[in-house]
C-alpha cells in the first residue's frame, strides 16, 4: 500500500498549505509505483517519501521549527500574526510561497526581520488587532 497527500501528512507545517505537496506528492508516489512494477520490490515504495522528502525536507523541518515555537501559545500565535503584516517578512514569504523553496532576500532584510523578531519575542513590538 502507499499513500499520498493529507493521508501521507505531507501537510506543511505553519502554513497548512496541502495542496501544492499532495499533487507534487502524487507524482512521487506514481514514481515510486511505477518502479515497484518493474522490479517487483515492495521496498521500492519507499523512495516516494525518500525522493518527497529530499526535495522538501528542508522547508518542512523549519516551518516545523517555527510552528513548534510560535504556536505554542495563543499569545506567540498573536505575535506570529503580527509579525507577518511586516513588508520584509511578506516579500521573503511570497518568494518561497511561489516557488516552494527556501530564498535569499537582501542581508539588510534578514537583519531587519531579525531584529523585529526579537522586539516581537522580547514583548517589544506592538500586536495589532
Ligand atoms: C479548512 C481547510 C483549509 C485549507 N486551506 C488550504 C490552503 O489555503 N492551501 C492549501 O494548499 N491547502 C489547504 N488545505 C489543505 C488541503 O486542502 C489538503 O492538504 C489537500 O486537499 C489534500 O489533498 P488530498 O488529495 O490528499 O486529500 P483530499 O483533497 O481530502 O482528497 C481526498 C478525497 O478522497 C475522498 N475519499 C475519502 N474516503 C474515500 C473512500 N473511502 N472512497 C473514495 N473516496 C474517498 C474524499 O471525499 C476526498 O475527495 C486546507 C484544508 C482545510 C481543511
């Protein structure tokens, strides 16, 4: 048996976003099928999560990272929020959001959007409702 999309969990994490990875997701399974009937090897299967997982491993292990911290509480999820209506954050955002991987902005950026995190954790930054 194998399975693809939501019943595989390859959900993303922080986001939801489903659909992009359970129709991306379908083409490794069919992969992964197609090489399970031509060598008659039920470990072939495998390579669909393996092969899913080297192309978006990466992404999904930090959006983890920052589902794990900033939904933790409903006052971090509010900051979170918050954070998100930054220019910096949303430019950056929409690159990788488009183009499923992770993207460079400008280093002022990244210092930016550091130093704004840090107010939001530190309590600094203000929270809009
Ligand atoms: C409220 C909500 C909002 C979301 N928003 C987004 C979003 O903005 N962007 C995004 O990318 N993702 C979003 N997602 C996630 C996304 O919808 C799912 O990750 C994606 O649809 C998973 O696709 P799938 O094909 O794996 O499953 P599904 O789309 O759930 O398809 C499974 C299909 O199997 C059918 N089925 C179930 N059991 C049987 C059976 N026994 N026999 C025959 N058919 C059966 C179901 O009826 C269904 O049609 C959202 C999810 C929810 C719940």
């Amino acid at each position: 048996m194998i399975v693809a999309g939501d019943a595989a969990g390859i959900v993303a994490p922080a986001s939801g976003e489903g659909i992009y990875y359970a129709m991306t997701g379908g083409r490794h399974v069919a992969s992964a099928a197609h090489k399970f009937l031509m060598t008659g090897q039920p470990a072939a299967l495998k390579s669909a999560r393996r092969s899913f997982m080297r192309e978006h491993g990466r992404v999904f292990w930090i959006l983890g990272m920052m589902q794990y911290f900033w939904y933790s509480s409903d006052k971090r999820r509010e900051r979170f929020v918050a954070m998100c209506a930054d220019p910096d954050v949303q430019k950056l955002t929409w690159q990788a959001y488009m183009n499923k991987k992770l993207v460079r902005a400008d280093p002022m950026a990244h210092l930016r959007i550091f130093l704004k995190d840090t107010a939001h954790l530190l309590g600094i930054g203000a929270v809009r409702h």
